[in-house]
C-alpha cells in the first residue's frame, strides 16, 4: 500500500470544518460590519462629531495598531498552544469582549452627542472605538494564521478561502437592515416634512433603530463565536517559537524580503480601502443624494450575491488558470464598471440609480474573484517564504498583514471624510446639504473606488509572482519541508 504524503496526513476537511472555519470570520464581521457601515455616518448624525476629527480619530487608532497588532501576532507565535490549540483557544477568549466594545460604541450615554459635551463625546467614541479595535485583534491575528494548522493542502486551503468569505459575507448582510430601516422623515415644527434643495424629503438617522441592532448584532456574533470554537481542529500540532531577543525583528525582515507577501498585503489593503469607503460612503449617496435607503441592502445584494454562483466553480477556475491569473482580470472588472458610473454623472438621480445597481452587481462579480482566494494567497506568500528560508511565523505574519488592513482602514477614513470636507457637508443637527454638495459627492463616491481597484488589477499583472506554475511548484516544495519538519521533530502529525 503506498504512504500518504505529508500533506495528505494533514488534510481531509469534511463539511463541518468549512462550516465551522466560516462561521468564525461570520460572527466578526456581524460586528466588524456596524463599524464599516454604520459608524461613520453615526458619529456624524448622532453623536455630531466633525469629519475632521473623525479622521484623526481613526488614525491614531491605527497607530495604535500599528504596536498592538505585532504583539498579537508575537503571543500567538510563542505562547505554548495547551489543550485548547495554539490559534483555536483565541476564538474563545476574544468572544465577550468583542460583543461588549461593539456595544460600547453605539451607546449613547447621557450628555454624549449634545451641544457642550463636544470633549466628552469625542473621548468617549476614541476610547470605545480603540477598544473594540483591540478585541477585534485578538480573534482575526489568530483566526488568520488558523489555517495553516487545519490543512497544508493548497486546494483546501483554496477551499477555506471560498468559506471565509462566504462567512464574511454572510456577517456582512444582516446589518445593511439596519442601514435601510434606521431613518425616518425630518418634519418642522408644524409637523410637516421638511424639503432639501434637490425637491426631496431629508431623513435623518433614528438612534433607537441602531442600538437595537446593534445589540442583536453582538449576542449573534457571541454565540456563533462559541459555536465556532467547538466546530474548528487543529491538524498540525506545531512547537512555539522561542523567545529570542531580536526574533520578531527578524521574522518581520523576512516578510518584508518576500514579494508576494509584500504585493497581496498592499492588495489586500486597497482592497478593504475600497470595500470600507463604499460601505461607509453610500450610507450618505443613498442617504442625501438619491434619498432611496432601500439601495443600501440592494447594493450589497449585488456586491455579495456573485458569491453564491463563485462558491460552486472558483476553486476549481484558480486551480486551473491561477489565483493570479483570475482575480488580476477580476479587478479590472471592477474597476471598469466604477469609472462607468463616474462618466455617467449628470444623469437624472432616479434613472441613474438602477444603473448604479447594475454597475454595482459587475463591480461585484469583479471582488469576489479576489475576496474568495485572498487569504488562500496569504497562505501561499507564507508557504513561498517558509520554503526560501525555513522560517514559519504565522501569527507575526498576519499580525503584518493585518496591521496593512489597518492601514487600509485609514486610508478609507481618509477618503470618506476627506470627501465629506472637500464637498463642504453640513454635519451640524438639523443641516440640509446643497446641490452642488450633492454632485461633488456622486463625482467622488465614484471615481475613488475606480481608481482604488484599477491600482489593484496592476499590482496583481505586474508585481505579483505567484502564477499557477509557480504555486504549484511551490506545492512540491511544501511537501518536501514538511516531511524535513515531521523528522526533524518541529511539527508533529
């Protein structure tokens, strides 16, 4: 009888792994959502913070993170895996405290949001929105390097990758309920609507609405993250890095030598910049330009449901044309139907919005090409580093890649509230925005994302060097390191 590869032994994921595997990225992102989507305009309509600080807020956070993430990534990497699992355990311990700071961000307490309390307001959303960050790590550094010791097979890890943004996904949708549903009507005093300068009725954002769901919100993604804990395994049982002075210094190095992991990670970066600043911007051109709330659920239906039609053959189209090859001209799709929206500005608003749908579900049949296998090329990067130098830090590595997101986050922050800035939006309670406001926000919350993607599809042609023949040479060598590893008694099976 012939032996099974190495690989083979630490492989074989059934239905429940996936499941359990997606549900974890799931519960995130049911509260990761409420930031990405919600956040922004809260801050400005409820607790009445100006763009300006709102984006200085956001990067200092992200400095922050900037420290706090490597030291995540550092723990995961060096501290003794016990019976819990060396990445699995964390899903349970970040379960409580990701649910209360998610919380936490939404509550308005006494005072806060009202004139006079400007100071209070503002420490209050910076130290809540910096906690929730903070818990927010402690489950994705860990969750991230989670598949490198659930299997080594490449096409499973390809697998994995489908799921995680199916999960992702999934967490994604149940807040845009919020986003529809959380306005109503601005009447004066006499009880009648009140009429903005495009002929259209202004709604502002109800803050009953958004506590509610975002409670809901929190209790589901605590629970899912129980659930998930119990539903993931650890296949690879790995020794703990020592700790060694100068060994997180070097791992970085190593990361930052490596072309792949260097390109995918500023992909990956453009790519939540891009993701973060449509979700956070369309809450207001849905909100004040259209005046059509409905099209926040209905543009992330187009933006999510190629995703049921991918799920089926994607695997199978990478691991016969490349990672690189399909998610390069995925890209270009997307960005190609953002300029399409950008040339068509001028259009009546109540045409254009079912263009802009349209263009939308293109844009999302372009993402999804590379939100599916994003973190399947991760994990190549890694594999290709590991092999060049025989060093393996999962958790310091996506304590990098995460810290890159981050950047991304602020690069979308800026980009949202530089928008809001340059186009002179009127945050004060009871603002209407001008006309000429209004266009300049279409112009932007257009071309920024266009450009965003087109700068992605070049990265990935030029810069990238992970083709199919070379990741499947890179296959062959992974074999061959982890027998050295198993014999050399590094990793046990």
């Amino acid at each position: 009888m012939e032996e099974q590869s190495y690989i083979a032994r630490t492989s074989g994921l059934k239905t429940k792994d996936y499941l359990g595997y997606a549900m974890v990225d799931a519960a995130g992102c049911l509260v990761f959502a409420l930031v990405t989507t919600l956040l922004q305009k809260f801050y400005t309509d409820i607790f009445h913070l100006s763009p300006l600080f709102i984006m200085f807020m956001f990067v200092i956070a992200r400095v922050w993170d900037g420290i706090n993430d490597p030291i995540m990534g550092r723990i995961a990497d060096t501290v003794k895996p016990g019976r819990l699992g060396r990445y699995r355990k964390w899903i349970l311990i970040a379960a409580l405290p990701l649910a209360v700071s998610a919380v936490l961000m939404f509550l308005k307490l006494p005072g806060i949001g009202e004139e006079g309390h400007g100071f209070i307001t503002s420490l209050y959303a910076t130290v809540t929105y910096i906690f929730f960050g903070m818990a927010y790590t402690v489950l994705q550094i860990p969750y991230g390097s989670l598949a490198s010791v659930v299997t080594t097979d490449a096409h499973e890890r390809s697998q994995l990758s489908v799921w995680r943004s199916i999960g992702a996904a999934a967490g994604s949708i149940p807040v845009l309920l919020i986003a529809s549903f959380a306005y109503a009507d601005r009447l004066d005093a006499a009880g009648g609507k009140v009429i903005g300068e495009n002929g259209k009725v202004i709604t502002d954002m109800q803050y009953g609405p958004v506590i509610a769901g975002v409670v809901i919100m929190a209790v589901c993604s605590f629970i899912m993250l129980i659930v998930a804990f119990f539903l993931n395994k650890e296949r690879v049982k790995t020794k703990p890095q020592a700790k060694q002075p100068g060994a997180a210094k070097k791992a970085i190095a190593l990361l930052f030598k490596n072309r792949a992991f260097v390109v995918i990670t500023m992909v990956s970066m453009l790519l939540l910049a891009g993701q973060m600043f449509t979700q956070s911007f369309y809450t207001y051109l849905f909100n004040d330009y259209f005046h059509a709330n409905w099209m926040n659920l209905a543009t992330q239906a187009c933006t999510y449901s190629p995703m049921l039609l991918f799920m089926f053959f994607l695997p199978k189209l990478t691991r016969k044309r490349g990672k690189k090859e399909v998610t390069m001209v995925g890209m270009t799709l997307a960005a190609a139907a953002n300029l399409v929206l950008f040339l068509l500005r001028g259009m009546e608003p109540s045409v254009l919005m079912w263009i802009f749908l349209l263009m939308n579900l293109v844009s999302g049949f372009g993402l999804t090409t590379l939100v599916m296998q994003l973190w399947a090329m991760v994990a190549d990067a890694i594999d290709d580093i590991e092999v060049k130098t025989g060093s393996r830090d999962d958790g310091t590595a996506c304590s990098v890649f995460n810290v890159f997101r981050k950047v991304g986050q602020v690069l979308a922050a800026i980009c949202v509230n530089g928008a809001l800035l340059g186009m002179d939006y009127k945050y004060e309670k009871g603002a209407v925005q001008t006309l000429a406001n209004l266009k300049v926000m279409y112009d932007l919350g257009t071309l920024i994302p266009a450009i965003m993607f087109g700068v992605m599809a070049v990265l990935l042609l030029f810069f990238y060097p992970l083709s199919r023949k070379k990741t499947e040479e890179l296959q062959l060598r992974k074999e061959e390191k982890l027998k050295e590893d198993v014999e050399d008694g590094r990793v046990e099976i």
